[in-house]
C-alpha cells in the first residue's frame, strides 16, 4: 500500500482555451534535468478529475493546486513554496521547477505514456538488501557525514532510504541496472538523485541534489551499523536547565514559555521549517496523535527558522502550513531571511547547537529540559520510525504522570 499524502485544497482551473487540449490522464513521467548528461526521473498520474499524484516507493503525493492560462500551466505544492511553471499540450509539459527565495531552478519535463522511473538494460549482479554503513563527503572534513542505508530489492527495482544523525532522505525508489544503482525521490522540495557502482560489499557513487549539489559518497555492507543515538546529539549547556524564548505568532502576538498556556504543563518544543520535509513528517505525525491522546496538561509549540526573505513571505508560509495540515498549536517565528543553524543557535544560546530540522525538546511540568531529540525519521525508514512514535508516546505518558 502507498502512503498517500493527501492535500485537500479547492482544484481550480483558469483557462482562455479548450479543455481539450488540457494534458492527457494516465501515466506521466516527470523528468528533471540536473545537467546536460543528468536526468532525475519520477513517476506520475494524471487522474480524469485534473489531480496529479507523484509517487516515491510507497508515497503519493497529490498536486491540486493548478492553473492553466492559454497555452501556461502552473502547479503549486500545497506546503512547500516550490512551483512548477511551463507550456503544455496534451501529452508533454516542459518549463522550470522553481523555488524563488533560494534562486533556484531546474529545468523539467512531463511525458504522457511512460511511467517508468528507470530502464535497465542488464539483469541486476548484486541484490543490495540490507544494511549499509555509508559515509558522504568521505574526503572532506568539513562537509563528511555518516548515514546508514536500508534497502529492500525485488528482481531489479529497489526502495528504501538513507537515515543520516538529522533525518532520512525520505522515499527512494530505483533499480539495480546490471553493476550500477540508481535510484531518485522527488518531495515537493527536494530533487535527489543517487548513482552508484555496485558490488556484493561496497557501493561507490555520488548523489546530486538539484543541479546545485553533488557529493560523492562510499558504502559497505554491514548489518550490526546503527548511528549515534538521536537523544544524545543536541544538549543544554552546563548551566541551564530550561528553555527561554520569545517569538511572535502568526496573529503578530509574542508568545514566551512564561505564558499562562504553558504553566505547569508538559511541553513538547518544536524547532522546524516550513521549507523542510522531515519537518512536514513529523508536524503530520503530531497532529495525528494530538488527535488521538488530546490532554488538558500536554502543550505543543513550533518555532520556524525560515529562509524566505520577508517576514510576510515567512508568516505567509506558517499559515498555509496551519490551515492546510490543520495544525492545532502555534507556530512561532524564529528567525527569517535564513535557516542557517548558526544563526538559530543565536537565537536559542542556552542549545550547545542547533543540529538539525527538525528537532524536539521535552520540557516538563516544572519547566525543566529532559530530554532533545534531533531530527525525525519517517515512515521511509519503517521500523525505526515505529521505534520512535512508541518511545514519543511512551515518554510523554510518563511526564504526564509526573506531579
């Protein structure tokens, strides 16, 4: 079964021409074009009702948000700010995916009648299934990070995700192509594509964000790897025993921990943005058991670091994120103009850093920090996030039951 990310916004429509020539439904194939001899592919639908749905192993994400003017379309994700805009005919689309407040653009085609998101040519020499200690950047000191692949494959095609201390990569979907990997996601934000040389014990490949990222990465085969424990990354400094800030609301009111609301509660701390997938993952994941284990003592609040340029534009983006994923709990502005993490450990000095969007802070009844934990990992990684939910659930029943 997919995991169907369903975003209930109003489909509409504007258009000076024939419907008739509005694009084709069935099977679409999305191609992103990263550079003049690298193509990022991911499968899509166009249903009879106009709504495009792109999949990633067992995610589907459905795109409503579309307009046609004459011979222009434009699709909108319903979170994310990043847009496709182009000229279309029934059965190709082409023109730019477009994030505006990073200056980026990637170049991209949709095609009518092929789903494939990879062809092989060569039966697979290596099932890749397991688990992989990975290391990206292995040359470089500054950029070096660890990650831990997990892998499923079937006959040629593979699924899983690379869970690094800070997230996972989300949905990866591909193929073993006789000695080479490939495999691709497409969130709504970002555009990632990973190649590698295969052998029985070692990959050997690079991966390419966009067309403003690539980076080499190496992998052997080792099922006993397990990462640095994600409670153990982020701490507060000798010193301090609570959390202090003071960050405006959507309504323009600052909002503090001081406040009422918060007094004598267990609160769960937030840090996020609303450009972030992991971020989405998780903010789903909340609003889903705050649906289900409401509590008069249990608060939730976020705080946004945000890269777009104005505060408009970032409040803007906190209130779409609200009302379309029904958000019950504030969301703070923390920061605008920048998600750089330097910059968000200005603006909470008491953190010994700011690792990762997302992390989480647990703070209990008498205001005191118990716990930090950095980044989210999803339901790409399967067990590990069944892991987390049930130690979240379990952890905050036990503040609760605290006097």
């Amino acid at each position: 079964m997919r995991t169907l990310l369903l975003f209930c916004i109003p489909l509409f429509f504007i258009s000076c021409t024939s419907e008739t020539n509005r694009p084709k439904p069935g099977n679409w194939r999305l191609t992103f074009t990263l550079s003049p001899q690298k193509e990022l592919p991911v499968e899509m639908k166009w249903s009879e009702e106009g709504v495009i749905s792109m999949m990633n192993a067992s995610e589907v994400i459905e795109w409503t948000d579309i307009e046609f003017t004459e011979d222009s379309i434009t699709l909108s994700h319903p979170v994310f700010e990043g847009v496709f805009k182009g000229v279309y005919s029934e059965e190709k689309i082409t023109g730019n995916y477009i994030k505006p407040s990073l200056d980026r653009v990637v170049p991209f085609t949709m095609s009518y009648g092929n789903s494939n998101r990879f062809e092989t040519t060569t039966a697979a020499e290596n099932n890749i299934a397991g688990i992989w200690e990975t290391v990206f950047s292995p040359e470089s000191e500054a950029d070096r990070y660890l990650a831990k692949g997990i892998f499923e494959q079937n006959g040629d095609a593979v699924t899983g995700t690379f869970r690094t201390l800070t997230g996972d990569y989300r949905f990866l979907e591909g193929v073993v192509d006789g000695d080479s990997l490939r495999l691709s996601t497409f969130d709504g934000a970002h555009v990632f594509l990973f190649e590698a040389k295969v052998t029985d014990t070692t990959l050997n490949g690079t991966f390419y964000s966009g067309n403003h990222w690539v980076e080499p990465f190496v992998a052997k085969r080792n099922d006993g790897y397990e990462l640095q424990a994600a409670d153990s990354l982020t701490f507060l400094k000798p010193g301090y025993e609570s959390l202090a800030f003071e960050f405006p609301n959507t309504e323009g009111a600052l909002v503090s921990l001081e406040d009422p609301k918060f007094q004598d509660k267990v609160v769960i701390v937030q840090i996020m943005g609303t450009w972030c997938p992991n971020c989405l993952d998780e903010t789903e994941y909340y609003v889903e058991y705050l649906q289900e284990n409401a509590h008069p003592d249990l608060e939730f609040i976020a705080l946004a670091f945000e890269y777009t340029p104005t505060e408009a534009k970032a409040m803007e983006a906190i209130q779409r994120l609200k009302e379309r994923k029904k958000v019950p709990y504030p969301i703070l502005l923390a920061q605008y103009g920048s998600s750089d993490k330097q910059a968000a450990n200005e603006k909470l000095p008491m953190l010994n850093h700011v690792l990762s969007y997302p992390t989480t802070i647990f703070i209990d009844r008498q205001g005191k920090v118990r716990k930090i934990h950095t980044g989210f990992n999803g339901k790409a990684t399967r067990e590990v996030y069944t892991e987390f939910t049930n130690d979240f659930e379990q952890y905050v029943a036990s503040l609760l039951e605290e006097q």
